[in-house]
C-alpha cells in the first residue's frame, strides 16, 4: 500500500469521509467551498489531506483519535516512532519511520484495520 492509498483508507475508517457513488466525500465539518469538484481517477479528492507523510494532518487524526481511545503517546526512537495507544481494549504499539506515518497506522489499528506499507 502506497502512502496515498493509505492516506484515503484513513480519511474513511478514522476521519469520517464517506463513498457517495463514485466519489469520496468528506464529512461536513470541513471547508469545501473552495472545491470544484475535481477528482483523481479513484475518485479521491484532490485535496485530501496527505495524513501519513505531512505531520499537521497527521495531527488531525490524534485530535480524531481523542475521541475514542484513553491515552495516546508519539515516542522517537533512534530510526523511527512508536505510538503507544491505550484503549479499553488495552495497550498497543505501532512502529513507522515517521511520525506520521506510525500515527497513520496507530488510527488504523484503532479501528481495527492493520496494514502493510510499502
């Protein structure tokens, strides 16, 4: 899975957008009005946030995050990050070579989707 592919699996299972026939369609609390409707192929947005690769989107997603889990924690280590995320489920951890990308798969997880990124 590609970062972009995996940015658009988060935007569904962790930031509320949805399928509307062809089209991923984000929830209404986000601005819109600049849109003109202009998608990729995939029918993605062009404006989706990058959530696993710029750290301000990724930052989005912790917000998110907030709302269902106890305790979340970004922790560097020497060539990559851990997130550590405690939940009435328990506690987990999710490694990646950047933070975005270790909060991506943490959010993921969090819903009960593991990935594979290449």
């Amino acid at each position: 899975m590609n970062n972009r592919d995996l940015d658009r699996l988060v935007a569904e299972k962790v930031m509320g957008w949805r399928w509307s026939g062809r089209y991923l369609i984000p929830p209404a609390d986000i601005e819109t009005s600049f849109w003109d409707g202009s998608c990729n192929r995939d029918g993605v947005p062009r404006f989706l946030p990058h959530y696993s690769t710029d750290i301000s989107a990724a930052w989005e997603v912790v917000e998110k995050l907030r709302e269902e889990i106890a305790f979340l924690d970004i922790l560097p280590a020497a060539d990559h990050y851990i997130v550590k995320i405690q939940s009435a489920h328990g506690t987990d951890y999710v490694t990646a070579e950047t933070a975005p990308l270790a909060i991506c798969k943490a959010a993921l997880k969090v819903k009960g989707v593991d990935v594979d990124v290449s």
